[in-house]
C-alpha cells in the first residue's frame, strides 16, 4: 500500500540543504507527487556549532589535497594516501551525523512522518567547467540512520548529460508560480553566498516544455559581502545592510568588475564562491562602508545584468535566501530592476525554506522518475533524471 500510495498520490518529503557558506543545515517538509505542491509542512534550521565537522571543515579549507580519491585517481607521489581516505571517511561520516540529528529533530517535532528524504549533503567545490562537482556525505549512511529512503547526489546524472549541475531549485520554483497562480512571466531570485535566478513562464504547458524555465547563477549573492567585512573584524555579516548604507559604492569597481564578462554571457552558467575572489581583492584598500556598498552594488550589478537574458521581462521578482534581509541589496534592486521586488514572505512563502523544500521535491520525482533538470536550467542535452536512490 505504501508503494502505490509513492507512486500515485501526493506524499510528505523532507528535504535538507547545507548552502555554500558552510553555516549550517535547512530542513523543511513538503507534501508533493513531484509536480504540484500540495501543502508545506514544519521547517527548522540547525546552525552548525564551532566544534563540529572539525574533519569536514579541514576538507572543505584544503579540498585539492583530496581530489585524486574523489576523481578515482591512483594515489600521487609522496601522498599519504591511507591517512587522506580515513580522513575523507570520517569528513563524511561528520556531515551524515549532523544531518541525521537535524532530522530526527524535526521529524520529532512534527506530525507528518516523511516517506523519503532529499539529502544535498555539504558542497566542498563546485567546477562546472571541469565537470565536476563535489558534496560530502553519504546517503547509505543516512538511510539507515533514519530507517527511511534517502535520495541523495542530485548533481552527477546533469553534469554526466552536459549540464552544469546547477541550479536545481528553478524545476520546483515552476511547481511554486503554479501555486501562485502567476499569470505572467516571472523571476525567483535566490541569494545565499552565490546569487541564482529563476525566469518562469507559468503558461507553459509544463516545466519540461521548452520556455518553459531558464536559470543561471547570476554571481555572487552575500559571499562577497560577507567575506569582506568578516576580513575587517566589523562581525560576520553586513546585518540589514547598514554598512553598506553608509557608504558610497565606487562605480569604476562597479562596471568593470572581475566577474562582468561572466555576468554578460547567456546561460547556462554556474559558479563556486571561489571564484568571486578578484572582487575582493578590488576593494582591498577601501574603508569599510565604501567596501560593502561597493560590493552590495557588484551584486545587484549582476543580477540587474542577469535580466537581459531572459525571453521576456519579468513581471515581478520573489528573493528567497539571506540576502533578502539585507535592506541596501533589496533597495538597489527594486532601483535597477524596474519591476516589484518582493521578498518571499509577501507572497506567502518561507524565503528561508524554499531550497530545502526543492529538494523535498526533487526526492520525490527521481521516486517517480521524472527529470530533475532540464536544458534551459542547467544546459544539459535533455530533460535529464538524476540522484541515487538509497534504502535501508
């Protein structure tokens, strides 16, 4: 009974996501055949604490050191190999315990008992162009750990058919504008460390039809912000936005920033946070307040850029992710955007959520079989099914 119930009808899924930044894990229940969303179910956030994933943090600081065992490669000269594979082991293992309790908790908590998990698990390094992407942790492991059906490595089966392995999120951002009831053409803007968009048509016949979706990472989201005014003791984050707003951006920065070229060319296209490092650099020497508001306007200068591509203009936009909060970001985008920009509360969703809810979703469709891309979302060949599927 509970293999039809799969198969045919709308089932609870919990998805868990651990963003780039390294910071902690999302989970969130969803009720969904893999098409439509039916309900939202509870949702929690697990900070990781300073003392945990001491093995992961070390993989995650120095992750070339350990890409030959990823890669299947023979050991390199003068490796010590065996100490690296225990090492990798227990990284893994580490990633798996925390997911696990954060699970267990929610699942506690709530009334809905989830059928199936979608873990992402915690990304060390994402190289599109390489076609190579890396997320550590192990579905077998959390399957037994919560006696349930875990769906996991979500990115392999694209980059294997051409495509960039990201984003994911835009097939459940087209189940969501359904929800909506949105009559005209869309955007749903996430900004976590990377910034990614969404450009929905709602009037396609379906998310698999072509227009129906184009999405790209657009640049960096709160990575650059971040990571500059961490580096000048000024706190972790840059809270609603008010050392930007202090500040006067510099418009050379601006216009010819390190990532431009990147953010000119159509997708699709996706990046690491690595690779937004030449933007800090360009800001090195600025005080502090000129340095936020010069890199919050690098982002909304991407994004804005990200537009250009789309089929048609974007009635209005929906941000999810962290940076929604950031009051400066928010206000440079309605400037430049020319079109409502709203966060996710204002239209009913939990803007913190929506990535964990993707996966939920995406657990249930490679259930069911159904692509979990398509060309116009990540550019591989075809709508293209994907994840590896782990049972107790």
């Amino acid at each position: 009974m509970q293999r039809a119930q799969e198969e045919d009808g709308p089932i609870w899924a919990l998805g868990l996501m651990s963003g780039t930044s390294f910071d902690g894990i999302d989970a969130a229940l969803l009720l969904t055949d893999g098409e439509t969303v039916e309900a939202f179910g509870p949702a929690s956030a697990r900070a990781y604490r300073a003392e945990e994933l001491p093995f992961a943090r070390a993989v995650h600081a120095d992750w070339t050191r350990f890409r030959w065992i990823v890669d299947g490669r023979a050991a390199p000269v003068g490796a010590a190999s065996e100490g690296l594979r225990v090492e990798l082991a227990e990284a893994h293992g580490e990633v798996d315990e925390v997911h696990a309790a954060a699970t267990a908790s929610l699942i506690l908590r709530a009334a809905q008992d989830p059928a199936v998990i979608g873990y992402h698990g915690q990304t060390v390094a994402h190289d599109p162009e390489a076609g190579w992407t890396w997320q550590l942790g192990d579905g077998e492991g959390l399957a037994r750990a919560l006696r349930r059906p875990v769906v996991w490595d979500f990115r392999g089966a694209d980059m294997a058919a051409g495509g960039q392995g990201a984003p994911l999120a835009p097939l459940y951002h087209f189940a969501l504008a359904r929800r909506l009831r949105e009559a005209a053409p869309m955007a749903v803007l996430n900004i976590g460390g990377v910034a990614n968009v969404t450009w929905i048509d709602p009037r396609a016949e379906g998310l698999e039809a072509p227009g129906a979706l184009v999405a790209f990472d657009t640049g960096p989201g709160n990575a650059l912000i971040d990571d500059f005014v961490r580096r000048r003791g000024a706190g972790d984050y840059d809270r609603n936005g008010e050392i930007a707003a202090a500040g006067r951006p510099d418009p050379t920065t601006v216009q010819r920033n390190a990532l431009i070229d990147y953010a000119r060319r159509a997708g699709p296209k996706s990046l690491d946070r690595n690779a937004f490092q030449a933007v800090l650099e360009a800001v090195r020497d600025m005080r502090l307040e000129d340095g936020a508001a010069t890199l919050t306007a690098v982002t909304v200068e991407m994004i804005a850029e990200a537009a250009a591509h789309f089929p048609e203009t974007a009635a209005r936009w929906i941000v999810c992710g962290g940076g929604r909060r950031n009051l400066t970001l928010m206000r440079g985008l309605s400037e430049r955007l020319g079109a409502p920009v709203l966060a996710a509360e204002a239209a009913g969703l939990d803007g913190d959520m929506i990535e964990a809810q993707a996966f939920a979703y995406l657990a249930v469709r490679a259930l069911r079989c159904l692509p979990l891309s398509v060309p116009g979302t990540t550019g591989c060949a075809a709508p293209t099914r994907g994840g590896r599927i782990s049972r107790p």
